[in-house]
C-alpha cells in the first residue's frame, strides 16, 4: 500500500526518482526498492514526505505502519483475531 502510494504521487507530480532521493538524502536506487516495496521508508522520512507533496500530516505515516503491521501477522493463521484485539485496546 504504502509503496504503490509514494509511486502514485511521484508519477501525478512528474517527478523522477531521482528528485525523491535526493529530498531524502537517499541514492536513487535505494528510493526506486523502496517504491518496489523491497526496502522500508525510514520514518523519519515520512514527514518531510508529506510536507513535500503537501499531504495531510499522518496520511503517509498510516500507510507506512499498516505496512509494517502487515509484515509482520501476514503469515499468522491469528492475524484477523489479533487485529481485533489490537483494535478494542486502541
């Protein structure tokens, strides 16, 4: 979710990779794996992301997580349960 997200606004705002990266202070093809979903946005990064593209602050950073999350219970026969759990806590 959060990979396909950072793409699509790259792409709506003609933007090349390698203008990302260098916001980031990241290598290009370090930004283009974490497009692909192969490596993770570091979280301090998700702010300067959003103020960037002029996001809403946490609308990033809500993807992000649910993707860490996901990761991690995606594989658990549990997860739905545990999610549930999760859910009357918070």
């Amino acid at each position: 979710m959060f990979a396909i997200r950072l793409k699509q606004l790259r792409e709506d705002a003609s933007l090349p990779q390698r203008k990302l990266a260098a916001i980031l202070d990241i290598d290009t093809a370090t930004y283009s794996k974490i497009e692909n979903g192969l490596f993770t946005l570091k979280k301090e990064h998700i702010s300067v992301l959003e103020k960037f593209y002029g996001l809403e602050k946490d609308s990033l950073a809500k993807l992000w997580l649910a993707d860490k999350v996901y990761n991690v219970i995606k594989d658990e026969p549990a997860a739905k349960d545990a999610l549930n759990e999760v859910k009357k806590i918070l």
